[in-house]
C-alpha cells in the first residue's frame, strides 16, 4: 500500500494545473449524447486502462443508447468503443479547476460524471478546504454549461485506516454541496457500492470495482433520462422506459388505428422507431400517432396509434424529468398498474415522478 500512495504522490507532484500534456489520439465519436468522464487516476483507469467506462459503455451500448464519451484523454481496451475521457492521474481538485474551461469548450459535454478528491486526501492537501473547492469546480461548471447534467460521485474506499477517515470526512460534505447546486446536479454515492475487496492496490479498483463502479454509474445516468439525451435532439429512435429499460412499443407490431401500446425489449424495429415532429406528435410508421384513445383525459384511458390529426390529445410534452405528458389531459404516459413486464400496456395517468413515467429517446 505504501508504493501505492507514493505512486500517487508522486504523479501528483509532477502533474501541475498547466503542465503540458502528452497529446490525446484523435477523438472517437458515434454521434451520440456527449459524456464526459472527469476525475483522477480512477477515472482513467489505473491497474485496468478503461477502468469503469469499460462495463459502462457495455452497459449502455447494450440497452440501447448512443453515447459519445468525451475529453482529452484516450485509453483502454477494443472493447471499450470509445476510449476519450478526462481523468488524470494524480489530479487534486484544484487542477481540474485551472483547465476545467479550455475542457468544456473544446468537447462541449452535455453531461458530466465527475469523481475528484482521493488525491487531496491522499496528500493531505488542505482538506479542510476540499469541500470549497469541489464546490468552486461546480459552481465554474454551471456557469460554462447551465444546461449541463452534472453527476458528483463520492470517493471510494480505501485500505489505510487514517486515510478512509479522511475519505469519510470529506464524503460526508457532499451531500450538503450537491443539494445547493440546484436540479442538474447529483449525488451518486460511490464510496457506499465498493469495499477494501474491490481494491486492486488499497486505492484504485480491481477488475470487480470497477464493475460496481459502472453500474452505480449507469443506473445514475438512467435516473436522469435527460442526461442521456442530446440537447436540442431532433427527437428520433426509441423511447426507453426508465422504470423497466423497456422501449414503447406498437403490439404485435400492428399499424391498424386503434392498436395498443405497450413496453416490451428494445429490438428497434419499425414498431419502436418514434419520431417527435415540431407539432408536439410522436409518430411511429411515418402516419400514425401516440394518441389517448377517445381523446379521453382519465387515469388509465389506454393509449393507441392513430391516423395522425394534429388534435391536443395526440400531443405530448416532453419535461425535464423525461416524462410525456398528454397536452389535452395534463397526464403522463404510464405503463400500466406501474407494470414492467413485456407487453404491459400503457395509458393516461396522473403524473407521479415514479421511474416508469420517465422516458429516454435513444437513437
């Protein structure tokens, strides 16, 4: 463990905020939502390049979305389909803040996973003042990006009685931090999903660590279906469900008016491919409309396809929570009895929060 943390400190001591870099390969992109993963040697991914973007971006390629992680920095594995990413090595908060601005320019992140601060515990390096400055670093964040979805992590575990205090102790203010920043920013309590096990090192993560780390990371990013979603997308692909990872699907693939919708396993076919039109419609096979049947406003009037009208009942708005909300009922688009099994149909419901009212396009 001792070579551990003189490894740390010393790649710190050489890694100054303007110290010039290495250059990155040539960035990878598939078009995706832009992510950027921001943070120190976990983020990068010491022991195991990739670290946990690797399961990550297995986690959401396989449900699904296209994503397009961001930054600087590349490394990792084939299977890792994109390898950009800002974490450095040996990085205290206060680096991350002098170079946080030429960052957010150059990649223009539409959502951050940031996990900073093992470096100034592991250092020591006025960690009294820790707090204020991952506060500072948000606060820059916001300021550049305001319509960013910004995740903070707790730092993770380590070995060293004395320094997991310290982790402790500085865990324990983010909470407070975090719920100042207003909606677009979250918690995600890291420290809580590993244990000294996960530990390839008394530090960093074995293989095992950053597993859970990608799949704490994952459900976060779900929990915020807007995160996953590029701002100002021309709304077309799938809808996937946040309360069952289910797409909005047309039963049986019928086109008949009248046919049910339902969730069921994302295939992508022609029957989940949703296209939301500047009219406020969701259309599926170019003609047809999500439409609440009867042009009802009840909790569970079911919800159908339509000859497309451009009626109130076949308009649906889209909240910052990644709800749809029937524009005649004021109503959410809701799997049924809070279902999330295939074929759950779907209907009008008064709008809740709950994760099954929450919707994610991913193309």
């Amino acid at each position: 463990m001792t070579a551990a943390l003189m490894t740390l400190t010393q790649t710190a001591a050489t890694a100054v905020p303007n110290a010039p870099k290495a250059p990155a390969a040539p960035a990878e992109s598939n078009g995706g939502v832009r992510i950027m993963p921001l943070g120190d040697s976990i983020t990068h991914g010491h022991n195991i390049p990739g670290g946990y973007r690797i399961n990550l971006w297995q986690h959401l390629a396989g449900d699904g979305y296209t994503v397009d992680f961001v930054g600087s920095q590349f490394n990792g594995p084939p299977e890792l389909g994109d390898h950009d990413h800002q974490g450095h090595s040996g990085w205290r908060i206060d680096q991350l803040r002098s170079n946080i601005d030429g960052w957010l320019a150059a990649s223009d992140p539409r959502t951050i996973m940031l996990q900073i601060g093992t470096n100034d515990v592991n250092q020591n390096y006025d960690l009294a003042n820790a707090p204020s400055r991952l506060s500072d670093l948000i606060d820059r964040i916001l300021q550049q990006k305001p319509r960013i979805e910004l995740f903070v992590a707790t730092i993770t575990p380590e070995s060293s009685p004395d320094l997991e205090a310290r982790v402790k102790t500085f865990n324990a203010a983010l909470p407070g931090i975090v719920n100042g920043k207003g909606p677009r920013v979250h918690l995600v309590d890291m420290h809580k999903a590993l244990t000294v096990a996960d530990l390839a090192d008394g530090v960093h993560p074995n293989a095992a660590g950053y597993a859970k780390m990608a799949t704490v990371w994952y459900n976060a990013l779900r929990s915020v279906p807007a995160s996953l979603v590029p701002l100002d997308a021309p709304g077309q692909g799938t809808l996937v469900n946040a309360g069952s990872g289910r797409c909005l699907d047309v039963e049986g693939a019928a086109t008949t008016t009248g046919a049910r919708t339902i969730v069921y396993d994302c295939h992508r076919r022609t029957n989940q491919q949703w296209t939301r039109t500047a009219s406020d419609e969701l259309r599926v096979y170019g003609d047809r409309c999500l439409d609440a049947r009867g042009a009802a406003t009840a909790d569970g009037t079911p919800v159908i396809i339509w000859d497309c009208r451009g009626t109130a009942n076949q308009q649906w708005r889209v909240n910052a929570d990644g709800s749809l909300v029937g524009v005649a009922s004021g109503k959410c688009l809701t799997p049924a009895a809070g279902g999330t099994a295939n074929g759950t149909t779907l209907e009008l419901h008064t709008c809740t929060g709950d994760a099954g009212q929450r919707w994610t396009m991913a193309a």
